[in-house]
C-alpha cells in the first residue's frame, strides 16, 4: 500500500472543518475508526485545552494553590497532575480513622503543613517531576510531619 491509502479526510466535531489524518491499521480498520471515531482538529483540541487548564487552575486557586508557571503545554499537563495528586491527599485525609481527637487535631495539622509545602510549588516542572507520588509517599510524608509536630 502506499502512503496515499493510509490518509484520510475526517471532520473536526467542534468546528466541522475537514483535515487530513494518517492511520497505520489495516484499510478496513481505518475506514472504520475514520466513521466511528470522534475527531478535533488541532486548533479545537488546543482551545479544549486551555479551557481545561483554566478551569482547574481556577479550582486549584479556590482552594490556596498559586498559579503555575511554565510553557502552555506544561501548565495543561501540571494541572492535571495537581488534580490527581490534591484527590490522593483528600482521598486518604477521609479514609483515616482516628483513636482520639488529639489524634485528629494532629492529623489535620499535619494535612495543613502538608498542603501549605505544595502550595508553594510554583513551578509546572515540579508537578510533573512528582507525577508517580503514590498515597503511600504521601501517607510517609505525612507521618514524618506529625512525627515533627508531635515533638514540638
């Protein structure tokens, strides 16, 4: 086959415009994922985006995080990772059972000097070089600022 069998016309869902995609599957496949599969063109995937960005970056911002810095395509990435992250926190902060509630006071101290340490992460590269942090890395992390707090 040559390169023209493996073009397609599609039609953006957004703006209807008609562009050009390349697909590398079989010609029945792609004429198939050509007819079933939604697509967006570049300007109305980037325009999605930013709506995106913006709407978690106002979220985040309601809730005491600073905007981010970095390139655009980073502050989309970073936002999305800020989001996954804060819902790990928040995921484990109403799982936890507490004995007391000097125990509660101290985890939800802990949870405060945990979030005030994100909340000065600026930086969009810091939130993608901390994409893989697991809720056990956050509990240990936890854990050592109770540890801190309950000797002072």
């Amino acid at each position: 086959m040559t390169e023209d069998n493996f073009t397609y016309e599609v039609r953006c869902e957004t703006c209807r415009s008609r562009f050009k995609v390349q697909l590398f599957e079989s010609h029945e496949r792609n004429l198939f994922l050509v007819d079933k599969k939604d697509w967006y063109c570049d300007k109305c995937k980037t325009a999605y985006a930013r709506r995106q960005t913006a709407q978690l970056s106002q979220a985040h911002q309601e809730i005491g995080f600073p905007e981010l810095t970095g390139s655009a395509k980073m502050l989309t990435w970073a936002e999305k990772v800020r989001a996954e992250l804060i819902n790990k926190v928040n995921y484990l902060k109403q799982n936890i059972t507490h004995a007391d509630a000097a125990a509660e006071k101290l985890s939800n101290d802990a949870f405060d000097s945990f979030f005030m340490e994100w909340q000065a992460q600026t930086s969009a590269k810091w939130w993608i070089d901390n994409r893989r942090m697991t809720v056990r890395d956050i509990s240990k992390r936890i854990a050592e600022i109770s540890a801190s707090l309950k000797k002072s």
